[in-house]
C-alpha cells in the first residue's frame, strides 16, 4: 500500500497530509502540491541504515534501526478544491 499525500485547504491556506499529520501551511495551492510532490519524491531516495526515534500514539519514545534500503511507494492526490 502506498504512502499517500493528500493536498488540502487546511489552517488558512493549504498543506499536505499523510495519515493524520499535516506539513506546515503555504500560502496557495501551488505550493502546497510541489512540496507535497517533493515530500513524496524524496521519501523514495534510499540512504545509510540509520537509528531513529519517535513517539508512538500512546506516548511512549521508541528507538529502532531504520533499513536505508526500506522505501515506501508514494502518491500525491490533490483533495483541495483548487484543481491545477
């Protein structure tokens, strides 16, 4: 299943999302597609293994080893009004 961006009006502008976690706002439509397009380009570049941390749902910090090579497909669709 694909990584989804999903461009939209959102907090006085526009802005991507993926799940429940939106980018910042830019001020137009345009913007908000090309960096979405760019997000989602460069999700794909692989790289070096790497450790990361986050904070999961229920508050609690994790620490795993990313693969470099562990990629996710990408797609941007636009669900804002403004069409290009």
């Amino acid at each position: 299943m694909p990584l989804v961006y999903h461009v939209e009006e959102h907090d006085g502008g526009y802005a991507y999302r993926v799940n429940n976690v939106w980018s910042e706002p830019f001020p137009d439509h345009d913007t908000a597609l090309a960096a979405a397009k760019s997000a989602a380009q460069r999700q794909q570049l692989g790289g070096e293994d790497t450790e990361i941390t986050f904070e999961t749902s229920d508050g609690q910090w994790r620490t795993e080893l990313a693969s470099g090579g562990d990629r996710p497909q990408t797609q941007v669709i636009d669900d804002s009004s403004t069409k290009l």
